[in-house]
C-alpha cells in the first residue's frame, strides 16, 4: 500500500473527501517526521516504534570503479514491529 492508496482507503472508509483524507495522512506522516528529526522516537500501540539509529562513518569501496571511498556518519529511521502487529500477521 502506498501513500495515495492509504488516502483513499481512509476516505472510502470514513466516508470523507480525498482532500480531508490527505490533510489527514500528511499531518499524520509530517508529525511522525518531525518527532524523529528532534530525536524522539515514535510508538503506535499495538502496530510499532520508530527510532533513530547513529551509523558511523567508513572507508567503502564504489562497486563499478573500485575507487575508494570515505561514507560519512549518518541516522536512518528503523522500525520495530509492536507484539500485536506480529501476532496478527502469524495467525
């Protein structure tokens, strides 16, 4: 499911307008978005978490020239499946 099917879902089912339901799920992704820049992590009962991880810095390789390469220190989101979530999913 994608982003636009998400919206329409959520307005077949609840029966507003698409434009309702994209204000919705964008201040729904913006808000988780900004938790995660400002460090915090992010819980939805029963679904999961979302956090920042810290990846160090290293020397790579690039693959097509085998030039060596330094990767800078960076954060990428990861999630965390919620017990319920996984519990659903291995009925």
């Amino acid at each position: 499911m994608n982003k636009s099917e998400l919206i329409k879902t959520l307005s077949d089912q609840n029966g507003i307008s698409i434009e309702e339901a994209t204000t919705v799920v964008n201040i729904f992704v913006d808000s988780m978005k900004n938790a995660l820049a400002s460090g915090d992590r992010v819980e939805i009962r029963g679904f999961g978490s979302f956090k920042l991880k810290d990846y160090g810095g290293y020397t790579g390789r690039n693959p097509k020239t085998g030039e060596i390469v330094k990767v800078k220190p960076k954060q990428l989101p990861f999630f965390r499946a919620g017990k319920e979530l996984k519990e659903y999913l291995n009925e």
